[in-house]
C-alpha cells in the first residue's frame, strides 16, 4: 500500500509542477517590416541638394544612393525598424534618419554629412514608389 501511495504522489507532484511555462523558451520574432518593402526615392536640400533611391527588403534593410547636384554620387546602407524609424549610413561618412509612413507611403527625415571643416545638413522627403 505504501508503494500505491508513494506512486500517486509522485504522479500528483509531476503534475502540478509541470504548467505551460516551463516548455520551450518563448522564440523571439524579428521586427514585421515588410509594410515598408520596396522602392522609395526623394530629393534632399539643405547645405547641398541632390535626389535618393532606397531599396528595402522585407527585413527592413536599406540600400541605395544619393545623387547629389554637383553629380557625386554616395552609396547608402542603413534599416529600418517596425515603427518605420530609418537610420541610413552614406559612403561619405553622412548620415540620415527620418520616418517611413506606410500609410501614405511617404518618408521625412534629416541628413548630415561628416565633414568637420565644412558640416552640411538639410531635410529630405519622398515616396513609396
């Protein structure tokens, strides 16, 4: 009788500890960002002037160009994150960031370049293509 026992309390015992939290750790899922995939392109203004093209992918990474007015064309690298927040880096050392609106598909933002002896900044806007 006592092993009957013994048995049924160590089958209640299991029983009650085991609950859904203590299965598999919780998988964490990379940002939704595909509502901001495709093309987007604008001008910018400011110290210098010029046009951008960005591709996103649908894992929010950015990449494309500025074309500035003198001709100089830069590259740009950068992402952007489930809010729509962009952070773009430029093959001159510049930098942009701004706000996608999937929405009205529109982009607003700021850019800087990194030149210490001749700092630019401006604001750009543009569109989903």
């Amino acid at each position: 009788m006592k092993n009957v026992l013994l048995a049924a309390t160590l089958t209640a015992l299991t029983f009650l500890s085991c609950s859904k939290d203590d299965s598999a750790p919780d998988t964490i899922l990379p940002p939704d960002t595909t509502i901001y995939e495709g093309t987007w392109s604008g001008t910018f203004e400011g110290g210098s002037s010029g046009t951008w093209f960005w591709n996103v992918s649908g894992t929010g990474i950015i990449n494309g160009t500025a074309l500035v007015g003198n001709g100089t064309m830069h590259t740009s690298t950068g992402s952007v994150s489930e809010s729509g927040a962009v952070s773009v880096g430029h093959s001159n050392g510049g930098s942009s960031t701004g706000q996608f609106n999937a929405e009205d598909g529109t982009y607003s933002g700021t850019w800087k370049n990194n030149d210490p002896n001749n700092p630019l900044s401006g604001t750009a806007t543009g569109t989903k293509d």
